[in-house]
C-alpha cells in the first residue's frame, strides 16, 4: 500500500501541535471559548482519525479502516462548522482590538484560514471520489496534514531564539513565521507530487499553500476583506457553524454518493 510511513509521520504532528498552541491554548484552557475548544478538537481528532487510517490498511485491518472512514463523515462537518465559528471569534478580538495580535493579524489569517478550510474539505470530497484507486486516495487524504504544518511551524519558529529580531523582505515577527511555515509545507507536498498517481492532491495543496501566502499579504490587508469580516459578526455563531457543518456534508455526501469513474466504466460495459 502507498505511503507506508504516512500515519507515523501525521502521529508525530501531535505533539508539535501541544508544544506550538500551549500559549495560546492549551496552556490556558479554561480561558479559551467554546468555538476554539470545538475547532482545536476537531482538529486534533481529525489527524488521530486520518494516522488510524493509514496504519489500519497497511496493516490489513479493513474493518477498522472503514470505521474509521465512516467516522469523517462526521468529524470532516463538525470542524468545518467550528472552524467557521473560531474564525469569527478571531475578528470579533480583531474588533475589539483586544490585544496586539490579533489586531494586526485576525483578519488576515481569517482569509488564511477559510482558504485552508476549503482546500481540505475538497481534499477529503477527491478522496472519497477516488476510494476505488488506493494511491490516490491515499494521497488526498494525507494531504490534508500538510495543511495544519503552517499553523504550527508558524507558531515555533518564534521560539527559535532572536527569532523576531530577523529581517526579510521587510518582514519580521509573526508574519515571517507565517510565510516560513508555507514554505516549509509548500516544499514537502511537491516533494510528494513526484509519486504517480495521486500527485495531484499534492500539487493543488502546494498550490493552496501558496494562495494563502499571497492573500495574507495582498487581500487579507485590504480595507475591503475587513469590512467583510466584520460584517460576519453579524451572523449569529450557532448559525455560523451550522452553515459550516452542512456545507461539508453536503461536499461529503455528494464525493460518496457520485459513482467513481473505474465503477463507471464498469457498468458501461456490463
């Protein structure tokens, strides 16, 4: 089977995402708001999910590896709705000029973020539509990993010391990790794409990637996208993540449902 090492490498995600969101969450979970615990779970649910998937066939347990296939349908809907919704959490401290932070970057990375939501959300509908070709399944599925490697290399590279002293293209800080992240993520999903078939999922998340670098630095600042963001804090949150959640399962159910091509042809010649 593909990717042999790929549930041991999304397995070693886990603990970098502990050390990268302990300041921001997991260090002060009692103070975090119901959408961040709802995204943050999710999230972390959803690589435990996609490490069982990839051992679960590599070692023969196709029992296991259908439930846990069956399980995305409902794990894929509810971190779509959270992630709506702690994105609007996002620019509502955006708004609120709460802190540095998110007064300088809530916005853009709420552009950032729904890009990343969208491009996962159709990497798991292309592996459900591409379940009866193992490479290529596999592929759209382990691609999705390489979408959360921005957010924690983005958030460790500071802690590499004189970290926010350096200077690039005029960028520093916070927003020089973002695009380091991207890079560093951009780089493994090409290195990935040489492996036919399957390639492909790796070319259009490299190219997502790439997407999100250019918006955080072009629209994410425009005037424009952040009056469309504050205009989502009009949207009441429980509506929010249930537009999220039903947006998901419909892009879910209709990869599941639509006959793969190899069944197709099948049937066009029976």
């Amino acid at each position: 089977m593909p990717y042999r090492r790929g549930w041991a490498a999304v397995a070693l995600l886990l603990p970098l995402i502990l050390l990268a969101f302990w300041p921001g969450y997991f260090g002060a979970l009692r103070a975090a708001p119901l959408a961040l615990h709802a995204h943050g779970i999710s999230a972390t649910v959803w690589l435990m999910l996609l490490a069982l998937q990839l051992w679960s066939i590599h070692d023969q347990r196709l029992a296991l590896h259908r439930a846990a296939g069956m399980a995305l349908f409902v794990i894929v809907p509810l971190f779509a709705g959270a992630s709506l919704a702690a994105l609007q959490g996002g620019v509502a401290l955006f708004a609120s000029r709460s802190d540095p932070f998110h007064a300088a970057f809530a916005v853009r990375l709420a552009l950032v973020d729904l890009v990343a939501l969208v491009t996962f959300v159709a990497l798991v509908r292309a592996a459900l539509l591409a379940r009866r070709v193992p490479r290529a399944h596999a592929a759209a599925m382990l691609a999705t990993a390489l979408l959360v490697l921005p957010p924690i290399l983005g958030r460790l590279f500071p802690l590499v010391p004189g970290f926010f002293d350096w200077q690039i293209a005029g960028r520093s800080g916070f927003a020089l990790s973002v695009h380091l992240g991207m890079i560093v993520a951009v780089a493994g999903a090409l290195v990935l794409s040489r492996q036919r078939p399957g390639g492909g999922a790796f070319l259009a998340t490299a190219a997502s990637l790439l997407l999100q670098s250019l918006l955080f630095e072009t629209l994410g600042a425009s005037a424009g996208w952040e009056r469309i963001a504050l205009a989502t804090l009009a949207v009441p949150a429980p509506l929010l993540f249930a537009l999220g959640a039903l947006i998901a399962a419909g892009a879910l159910a209709e990869g599941w449902l639509r006959v793969p091509p190899r069944a197709r042809r099948r049937l066009r010649t029976a």
